[in-house]
C-alpha cells in the first residue's frame, strides 16, 4: 500500500512536470515570435504589410506586402475544407455506423497509415500525380487547385480518426430510442447520431483547418510559389508558411524580421480559429 501511494505520488509530480513543460514551451514560442516580429510591424505600418500586394524584400525601397501570402493561404486552406471535410465526415459515419467488420479492419488502419506518411511523401505524390491531371485541364499543374487537393487528402486522418470516435461516442440508447419511432438506419444516424456527436466533429474540422493552414514543405512543392493575388485556382500561389520557409534561410535584417512578421501573422490566425470554435462550443453547451 505505501508503495502504490509513493508510486501515485510520483506520477503526480510527473504529470505535473509535462504539463508546465507544454505550457511554458507555448510561452517560450510566443515571446520569441512576439518579441522579434511587432517591432517590425510597428515600423513598417500594420496595415500596409497586410493589405501590400508586392514582396520585394531585394528591392530599394524593399517592399513587404503580404497580401497575396495571406489570400494563398486562405483560398488553399478553404479549398481543402470543401473537398477533404465532406468526404472525411462521410467516411466517418461509415466507418462507426455501417461499415462491415472484415472492411473496417482494413479501412482503420489505413487511415491510421496516412496520418503516418511525411509530408514530403505526399508533396512528391501530388507533384507527379496531381499536378499532371490539373495540367491537363489549365495552367502549369502547379496551382491553388493543386495544393487544395493535396491538403485535403492530407486532412482526411484527422477528420475521420476524431470524428469516428465522436459518433461512437454518441449513446446507443439515442439511435435505438429513434429506430423505436419508426425512422430507418439511414435516418437515425444522421437526424439524431451525428448532431448529437457535432462538438467532436466540428473539434476535427478545426484541428484539419490548423493542419492545412500550417503545412509547409507539401505545399511548397505543388502551390506555384508565386508572390502575387491568384486570379483562378488554376494560378500558382504562395501561403505564409512557405513564404518563411523559402526565405529564413538567406535573410537578414529587415527580411528576416519579415518573415518572424509573417509568423506573427500565421499565429493570430491560428488563435482567431481555436477562439471562434471556443465560442461556437461554449454557446452550443449553455443551449
């Protein structure tokens, strides 16, 4: 008994010591981000590097426009929630409500293989795959298009793994106690199993949003990495995260301040995102 007390009392300080680690990682991250990219923005005017349409950081006058970083991300981020959420959701459903059991042993692993796959294996797969099937519709291959479907496929482990979960979650007694009022299967889950599981799922489309919004060398294969406002999703771009990683390894100065800017940037993004889910699950839960 003493031992399976001093046992619990260790892995109390444990479990205490990595949950201040995780904190004070996030601490650490955002000080160093904040402390190296405000000055910058202060300088240079918040709105005119987000609202500029020029990245010339060579240039005298060098220019720091990060307008079409901002909309690359936003338009390749978007482009992957609408094709890669319908497709995991559905999956999802599937997978806890109608899949048979022989497929279900092959169909979960196999999901639970692609959240294994580096990202560089799948920006080689889109850049010899994907990006020749876009070509041949318009364009070089390499666009918008291209990394949205990239990113959506990407997603697809996070959408279905946590989803899934969610709907098994979900009591019995609510699907059984439908069936009792005379709807069918296909009614059951959808009108009463997967509202009942939306907290979780809406949890994986924001956890696929931040992974889409945050993925770099992928896209950096495949999204054209052009400095300018895409006018179709047929035109190449360039997201903020492959905007830092082609360019923190060369600059200096006010370029390198920039591009930590450029961090700044990404990183309310994030913080808007999880907020606005936050609220979304607090008024879900007060009604």
């Amino acid at each position: 008994m003493e031992q399976m007390k001093s046992f619990e009392k260790i892995m109390k300080y444990v479990f205490i010591i990595a949950s201040l680690v995780s904190v004070l990682s996030i601490v650490v991250i955002s000080v160093f981000i904040f402390k190296g990219g405000v000055p910058f923005i202060k300088d240079y005017g918040l709105i005119k590097f987000l609202t500029g349409t020029e990245w010339l950081p060579g240039n005298t006058p060098a220019s720091f426009g990060l307008l079409p970083m901002i909309l690359g991300s936003l338009y390749v981020t978007v482009g992957a929630m609408i094709i890669g959420v319908p497709i995991g959701v559905l999956t999802a459903i599937y997978m806890a409500k109608f899949c048979p059991d022989r497929l279900y042993k092959v169909l979960s692993p196999a999901v639970q293989l692609m959240a294994g796959i580096p990202s560089i294996v799948y920006g080689f797969f889109a850049l010899n795959v994907i990006t020749p099937l876009i070509r041949n519709i318009s364009g070089d291959g390499l666009s918008i298009l291209t990394a949205s479907i990239l990113l959506a496929i990407m997603i697809l482990p996070t959408v279905i793994t946590l989803s899934e979960a969610s709907i098994r979650a979900v009591p019995k007694s609510y699907y059984e106690g439908s069936i009792a009022l005379g709807a069918n299967d296909e009614e059951s889950v959808f009108r009463t199993v997967v509202p009942a599981a939306k907290n979780g799922i809406m949890a994986s489309i924001i956890l696929a949003m931040g992974r889409a919004i945050g993925e770099t060398m992928a896209v950096l294969r495949v999204a054209g990495n052009q400095t300018r406002i895409p006018d179709s999703i047929f035109d190449g771009g360039r997201t903020l995260t492959t905007n830092i990683a082609m360019e923190m390894s060369y600059a200096e100065g006010m370029h390198r301040e920039s591009l930590i800017a450029t961090a700044v940037v990404l990183f309310v993004f994030i913080l808007v995102i999880n907020s606005i889910f936050m609220m979304l699950k607090r008024r879900d839960t007060n009604c």
